[in-house]
C-alpha cells in the first residue's frame, strides 16, 4: 500500500492557486483511474482505488499547508506504514513551469508543506516536484504561489496534469525515471 499526498490549502477560493497544484494531481489521479469516492479522515480528504497492482490512497490534508504532515502522519501511522510509502506531490519554485521532477527525500527548500511533513516523519520520503516557475524577486513569491495560474497558462497546466494522471503507474510501480520520461514526452505532443 502507498500513500500519495498532494498538498494544497482547503477552499474554493484557493483552488486555482500554483500552491494547490498538488490537490489538483490528486484529483485527476482519482479521476482518470476511478478511486473510489472521497471520504473524511486523516483530517484531510481520502480516495481509495487501485493503479496496477498497488493499492494507493489519495489524501488531500485539509489542515491548511502548513500543518500538512500532522494529516500525513496520522495516515501513515494509521495504516502503519513508514515513510518509504509516502509519495507527495507539490508545487516547486525552483523548477520551469509545468516540469515535472521526482526526488527521493532532500530538504524543504523554504515549502511549508514539506517542512512540515519533514516535521512530522523525517525527510525520506519520495517528492513529485511540479514547477511553477520563480517570480523573479525573494519578496514576489508569497503572492505569486498564492496567485491563481494565469489563463495563458491554462492549457500546459490541463495537459500536464492529464500526462502526470495517464503516466502515474510508473510512480505506482517505483520506476521513478520512466515517469519523468513519459511525462515529458507528453508534455511535448
């Protein structure tokens, strides 16, 4: 069994947010592979489904970004399952837009999410890194992350997510490099 977190803030009003990018994977993981429907636990939002032969859960923390990993922990301990279980898919500054990066523990590199979950569990864990691009100035980013994604920019988020939902039973399968790959190559039709 593997856990597979996307983070993101709780409300309608943050939905469109580069910072939820995480929240919106999930979604389309659900969708495009027919997870069950969404229960509360975990102070957060699951979905229960299959991709391959691994059973995963979606979990959407609805503890607010940077309080995620007291809903990840409670998960993982839940379901006594150890960090190596946890797959988290986030936004990532450091990264062109729409570039999709997979990274087996590190540090938090300044993301509250992470930083939390790093808190809670220690830093090995697998990242899906989703990049948004870096606004240019240090005093520029709290507003940009929490900025809705521009409608130029609708598309390439429409077609990543759907190539990060199509190519996903690579992650399911821990073949983290051919992921990245066909991502990519998705990401270039």
């Amino acid at each position: 069994m593997q856990i597979w977190a996307g983070l993101g803030n709780p409300g309608p009003q943050y939905a469109m947010h580069r910072h939820n990018v995480g929240f919106m994977v999930v979604d389309v993981i659900a969708d495009i592979h027919g997870f069950g429907p969404v229960q509360r636990k975990f102070q957060g939002w699951i979905q229960e489904g299959r991709i391959g032969s691994e059973k995963i859960i979606l979990l959407k923390p609805a503890t607010f970004m940077n309080e995620s990993g007291r809903s990840v922990g409670e998960a993982l301990r839940f379901y006594k399952l150890g960090p190596e279980a946890l797959t988290v898919f986030h936004d990532e500054l450091d990264l062109a837009p729409f570039k999709v990066k997979v990274k087996q523990g590190g540090g938090h590199a300044g993301h509250n999410g992470l930083r939390s979950i790093t808190q809670h569990l220690g830093p090995d864990y697998r990242r899906v890194r989703i990049g948004i691009g870096h606004p240019g100035h240090k005093e520029r980013v709290h507003g940009y992350v929490l900025g809705n994604y521009a409608k130029a920019e609708q598309d390439d988020l429409i077609q990543m997510l759907g190539a990060i939902g199509s190519e996903c039973d690579w992650l399911a399968k821990s073949d983290d490099a051919r992921f990245m790959s066909d991502v990519s190559l998705r990401m270039q039709d």
